[in-house]
C-alpha cells in the first residue's frame, strides 16, 4: 500500500492516508526552539532540550500510538472531527499532510468544511506558528464550533511524568484575553513561562485538563467538545491545559483565517512581574504582534522557505534518477539539519529524557552538516572539545542547555576521542578556516585548564596509544563505536545499564580492531594537517605510531579471510572463524579497509568479499553474521537482542556507508551503488508497508536477514546515518570531496552511468561541474578543465568568488 509521493517541486513529502504503518514525523525550527510533529499532529516543542524545557505532553509507547499533540476539534452539528484526523479519527472527506522543510501543512475535510493548518518555527523566534485557514466548501451557511487543545508539560519532562505528588499542585495560569500563559514554578526558581494566543476574539477557554476533557474521557472524546461549550476554567494544579473555543460562521465559498501562536519567554530576575502575583508579558506581547496577521506569517514563512533554498544551494545535483536527486538535493541534507541539532535527544525513538549531545555522535553529524552553516559547526566542534579531559577521553553526551558534561553517562568509551579529528579536519576542509585550532579550549569545561584546540587533537591521537592492550591494539574501555559490545561488563542484573555499569576495564585484555582502524584513518588525517601546517616533526611522529598501528592490525588484526573484530576480557578473539556465532562483523571490515590497512596484500579486497558473501541482504548489510542466539556475558548488550535486531545482526544503517567508502577505495563504484541504494529511502517507495517507517529519511536499522520481518526499519531521524550517507554519496560515489587547498574530483561510480553535473559553492566560488563517463568507467579522471583552462590532476584549486564552468572527463 503506498501512504504518500514526493513532490520535488515543493520539496515535501505528502501523506494521503493518514494511517501510516507508524506515525511519519517532521522538525519545526532550526536553532533554539523546536518542535516535532507528526502526521496527524501529534508531538510536542520545546527550548533547546527537550529534557529541562519542555513546553508540552506527549505520551511515547502509548496505546493508540502518538497521543498528546497539537490537537483541533470541530463540532459541526455535532458532528465532531479533527483536521488531522486525530485524535477523534472520524473518517474525513479528505485528509494531506504535507512535511516540509521545518514546515508542516496538514489538510482535513468534513461535510463540507474544510480546515487546513501550517505548522512552523519562524527564524530567530521562540514560538510555533499555527496558521489555520477555514474554508466552506459548501453551497450553504455553516456554523460550527472549533477548540483548540494543548496539554502543558510542567517543564522538566522526566520529573513531570514521575513526581505526581509534588507536580499535581504546581500547575499555575493566568488568562488574558485570547492568550492563555502556563507560569508553573514561574514565582519560584524558573525564569520562563509559555503561552498559547490566538488572534482573535474568543467565546470561551479552558486551561484545566480534567474540566476540558471529563475525568475518564480520551483526547477523542473530550466532554467541552462533545457539550460544545468551554467551562471557562483556571487551572490550580492538576493537569494545566490551554484551550481556545470559537464558534464561526462561513458563508458558502468564505474563508476565514486564524493564528495559533506557542510561544516560549524568558525573562531577567529583577524584569519578572508585571505587579504583584502577576507576569511581565511584554516580551511576549512582542513577539505575538509580530505574528498576528496573515501577511506577517506568509512574510516569515517566505523567510524559511529563502533559509533553506540558500543552505540546499550549496551542493545540488542534477542526476537523470530523480530518486537520487531528490535525496542528495533535499531530503538527506535535511535530515543532516535536524541529526546537527537534536544529536540522539529527541525523536519518536529517543524520548528527550534520557540523552544529551552525543561526542562521537555530533562529530560524526558535522560532516553531513559542515558545507551547510560552517559558523554552526565551529560552535559545536568548541562545545564538544570543551567536554574533553586532560588525559584525552571525555564524557560520552553533554547536555545542550548547560553545555556541560553528562556525569551520568561518564566517560570511557574509548573510540571517542578520535572522532573529534574527524570533525575539526572537515570543518578546515571545508571553511579554509585554520584559526579554529588556535582556540583556547577548556577541558571538563574548566578554562583553568584550557588547551589550544590544536593541542585537544594531539592528546585525542595520544589517548590511543597510552591505552593499548596486550597485543598492541587499542583498549576498547566500556565500548567503542558499537556500544553494545560490552567486553567488560560482566552483567547478570537485568536492572543495570550496559553501558554506565562500573566495568571490568582494570586489567582487562579486551581490544578493539575497529579503534585500530580508526586511529589509522583519522590518525593520518592529523598527520597531514601537522603537515600542513608545517609542524614536521610532529607529522613524522604521528605516522610512524599510524605505521606501527598498521602492522599491528596485519598481524594480529585479520583472521585469514576478514578483520578481526575485538579481543575479548580473556584476550579471545570477537569476530572470528574460531567463535560459533558472530564470526565476523560490518565495523572492522569497514574502518580497516577506509584505512587501506592490507591493501597491497590483498586484504581489503578479501575482507570486502568477505562482507558480501557473509553480511549482504536485499535490504542491506548486517551487522554481524551468524546472529547470537544466546546470551554471552563477556560480549554484553550486542548478544541480548533477538537476532536479526538492532546490534544482533540487524542492518544498522550507520555503518553501512563505510563499506560503500571502502568499496570506493577499491574502485568498485558498481558495489559501492549497490550498498548505497538498498538503503536509501527515496529507493524503499514499493515496501512503504514493510519499511514502516518514514520513506524520505534514513532510519538507525533495518531487521536483518535472521529477523522475524527482514526489511521492517526502526529508529528514524536521530541516526548518524544520515551524515555518513550524504558523505560517503557525495565525496566518495559522486567524488565531490573538500581538501585544504581545493576541491578534488575522484567519482567511483556505477559504470553504465553516463555522467552527472553539479553545482558546488566552495568558499565563495560557484563551481558547476560537469562530470561525463563516455567511457564507462567506474573510476578515474582523465582530464579536468576550469573555464576551459587545462588543470593538472583532479583538483580544482581554490578559487576567487565568482562562476566557473568544470569539465571532468572520466577514463
């Protein structure tokens, strides 16, 4: 069954029937203030973390699925409906719902009314737009009645659904007029408080929830609107609400227009009461007049709309696969937006509560996201470094309100410090921009103890190699990349966390292979930047422990066909011949062979044979092969799963890219095309049903071959697969790639192809290149011109502002 289309042209994806296998979700806002919304409205906003400032409820794993939203009820002769079909779910004459990019437009019919509401963030604004249009598509007079509904969350989202005793007396409100304000805690620690307007009279509110919906009512049934009156009642604890009630008369063919607004404020101490008891509104007063007509919020969302055709602007392509167009050119770039700002927070998977900011997941996030807003990522790449400590590790997630590590989490991962050379690397690749490593950089957010930015690199490069284990490979520490393998946890408590639980670490033999991998691609990657820098001697040194690193791997790294992939507590080998289950995994093969570790021997091209004999489904390619069956105490979480699932053997999408980059190395563009596409959304439009899950971004994973239902995805969004997918397609497949003194050219692409042009900004320079393949090949370029200037090699050089027209010819 097909749910919806892309329409290009608009850049949106529309939802005809609103009953998608799972709810189908969209971001509102770009920076600050965000919300998510659902296909039929569902979801909630909040100030920058979706944990400590959450403005409303919304109950996940829920029973119907996508409860709490931005719900509105019309009673037409009572006859009760929502536009968005839920939650009332009467069966609509029409229903759309069309995600943009940070807008969504949702669309229902009744009985000859029509209702259709934009959702979205304007830019530099804390509030969320709802823009209603009513429309009586009938041929008589129409009167009927419209209540808006959203329910407060009293700020910090976990405490809210767990401190009922305290939380069930707190709610506090004040109306005026159209505007119904939630100041809970407002008079006591909290400096903020929220708002819901409308602009435009009202016949009635309500603000209490139990007194709006009838004490054992569901959101489908509320009693004001199946009575079709509000009671006009003020919260005093309980469950604070807002609630406007309107009724409306339409004339056949009359529209009427109206603006929901929910709107965030913060104010200063000695700024926070207008008199006593009561709050000092101006700031929200101001930031509602510059909403409260139609042609202001079509003037904002011009604004969004000219936001994002500037930042998709930058890299565009013009391919004759629209599937492949419309991912590179909108959907993937987008979701590289929305993984820069949410990390893992706050999704229909990831609930706001339980994760901040992740190190190793924002540096990975920055590549899909650096060519977009170059300021951002240097801001982030500081906020990142920042939470490093002196001996180079640093704490897994940082919260995004305090910017300050998570000692919840802690530390110990020990793949992460080399992530962050991978992000500061992109952004000086991409900006030019070398004075970031001159930036005094504090560690554990303690400027006392600040380093340059520089000097945070090459004690994240020292961190490996002051943490090596018995047979000279790194120390995997609680875990590396794959989180779920937890070779030193040892846990029989079903109440522990894998991951947080004190480990086994001392004295243990436990090794990573796919550290080792790592520490030779990004540790070459520093190398050359000391280079370029023309820091000699410390460039010579790094390379010679990359060198050393490389033989280590050849030799106690590789298990004849493909790369081991750990040495357990007990110094066994992980991801061998030798095991009965998991005998070889995707993220060794992968980072080995980006790294080229073998390549003269033969052992990349052994390995990446071996991950498709062994790995490779229609659907993509698994983690691990065979699945675990059993529990493996030694191996942790990964062993857990049922196989076929998340880290047991399903398709974790985020690392699929590094074998399509590691098929690239290879020249094999034909398999690295392969890989790519059998996961790429806009390819996955004829198993809407299986997939499940939204068809225009990448989800976290996708059930494996030994799954009870291969092909189902599972945690869309917040996944860095997003980043990897646009990187390993555009630098590697598309071979666009940023270098210090250039753009290099170097496609690895399906050999049938005929060629390709893209349009490229590259600090300050509009490049629009032009790449043919007469000869079908699959890699290599034979000549490059700029402006029909011969260049030699395949790099086009940086360049002054301006229009440049590149031929690259394949052969």
């Amino acid at each position: 069954m097909q749910y919806g289309f892309f329409d290009d042209k608009n850049k949106e994806y529309v939802i005809t029937n609103p009953a998608t296998p799972f709810p189908w979700i969209n971001y509102l806002g770009n920076e600050d203030f965000f919300g998510l919304i659902s296909n039929t409205a569902g979801g909630y906003a909040f100030y920058k973390d979706a944990k400590f400032r959450r403005l409303n409820r919304y109950r996940y794993n829920n029973v119907p699925m996508d409860n709490g939203g931005r719900y509105f009820y019309i009673n037409d002769g009572g006859t009760i409906w929502s536009p968005g079909w839920k939650p009332v779910k009467t069966e609509l004459d029409k229903y759309e719902c069309r995600h943009g990019l940070s807008y969504t437009k949702i669309r229902g019919e009744k009985n000859g009314i029509a209702a259709e509401i934009t959702f979205f963030i304007p830019l530099g604004n804390w509030a969320e737009i709802q823009k209603m249009k009513l429309t009586n598509l009938s041929k008589q007079t129409k009167t009927f009645k419209l209540f808006s509904f959203t329910e407060w969350c009293l700020w910090n989202a976990e405490d809210d659904q767990n401190n009922l005793q305290r939380n069930l007396s707190t709610g506090e409100v004040e109306i005026d007029g159209a505007t119904l304000y939630h100041k809970t805690e407002y008079k006591e620690r909290r400096n903020h408080f929220a708002f819901y307007h409308l602009n435009d009279t009202i016949d009635g509110f309500d603000t209490d929830r139990e007194s709006f919906m009838g004490l054992y009512n569901e959101f489908s049934n509320p009693q004001v609107v199946t009575e079709g009156k509000s009671r006009n009642s003020e919260a005093h604890g309980w469950s604070p609400i807002a609630s406007h009630y309107k009724e409306i008369t339409l004339k056949p063919g009359e529209e009427k227009d109206l603006i929901f607004i929910l709107g965030y404020v913060e104010n200063e101490q000695d700024d926070k009461w207008e008199s006593y008891g009561i709050i000092n509104k101006s700031k929200a007063k101001s930031l509602i007049a510059k909403f409260d007509t139609v042609d202001k919020v079509d003037q904002a969302l011009a604004e969004l709309d000219t936001y994002w055709t500037n930042l998709l602007s930058i890299i565009n392509i013009e391919h004759e696969d629209d599937r492949l167009n419309r991912m590179v050119n909108i959907w993937n770039q987008y979701q590289c937006m929305v993984t820069f700002n949410m990390s893992r927070s706050a999704s229909f998977f990831e609930v706001g509560i339980g994760r901040g900011m992740g190190f190793r997941d924002s540096n990975q996030d920055l590549i899909g996201f650096v060519h977009q807003i170059p300021e951002r990522a240097r801001e982030r790449i500081i906020d990142i470094a920042s939470t490093q400590f002196p001996d180079g590790g640093c704490y897994h997630q940082y919260q995004p309100l305090t910017k300050r590590g998570n000692n919840a989490i802690g530390g110990g991962f020990n793949d992460d410090p080399m992530w962050l050379i991978l992000g500061v690397v992109s952004y000086i690749k991409e900006s030019g921009d070398f004075s970031i490593l001159d930036e005094m950089v504090p560690f554990d957010n303690d400027m006392s103890l600040a380093k340059s930015l520089f000097d945070h690199l090459t004690i994240s490069f020292d961190h490996v190699i002051n943490n090596l284990g018995p047979n000279g490979l790194p120390l995997i520490g609680r875990a590396d990349w794959n989180d779920c393998l937890n070779l030193n946890c040892f846990s029989n408590d079903p109440n522990e966390s894998f991951q947080t639980t004190e480990n086994k670490t001392d004295g243990s033999k436990a090794e990573s292979v796919m550290i080792a991998g790592l520490f030779v691609m990004y540790g070459t990657d520093y190398a050359e930047l000391c280079r370029v820098l023309g820091k000699t001697a410390e460039a010579n040194r790094a390379l010679k422990e990359v060198d050393k690193m490389k033989q280590v791997v050849r030799t106690k790294g590789w298990d004849g066909e493909w790369y081991l992939r750990a040495y357990d507590y007990f110094g066994k080998k992980v991801g061998s011949n030798e095991n009965d289950e998991g005998k070889i995994f995707i993220e060794s093969q992968g980072w080995c062979a980006m790294a080229e570790i073998g390549m003269e021997e033969g052992m990349v091209k052994k390995s990446l044979d071996a991950v498709k004999k062994h790995l490779d489904t229609p659907y993509g390619i698994v983690l691990n092969n065979p699945a675990f069956t059993k529990y493996v105490i030694e191996y942790g979480e990964i062993s857990t799963y049922p196989k076929g699932y998340k880290e047991n053997a399903g398709i974790f999408c985020h690392n699929n890219p590094w074998i399509m980059i590691a098929e690239t190395k290879l020249g094999r563009g034909n398999e690295a095309w392969d890989y790519y596409s059998k996961i790429c959304p806009s390819y996955l439009q004829d198993i809407q049903e299986l997939h499940k899950v939204e068809p225009y971004v990448y989800c976290q994973m996708i059930a494996g071959k030994d799954a009870y239902k291969p092909g189902e995805g599972k945690n869309s969004w917040l996944s860095g697969t997003a980043a990897w997918n646009f990187y390993a397609v555009v630098q590697y497949i598309l071979g666009i790639n940023p270098d210090y003194d250039g753009l290099e050219i170097n496609p690895c692409i399906p050999n049938e192809w005929k060629g390709y042009k893209v349009k490229r900004k590259f600090r300050g320079a509009n490049l629009y290149i032009d790449i043919q393949n007469p000869n079908k090949v699959s890699k290599g370029v034979k000549s490059l011109t700029v402006n029909g200037k011969q260049m030699k090699g395949n790099k086009i050089p940086v360049l002054p502002p301006g229009d440049y027209q590149i031929e690259v010819m394949m052969g």
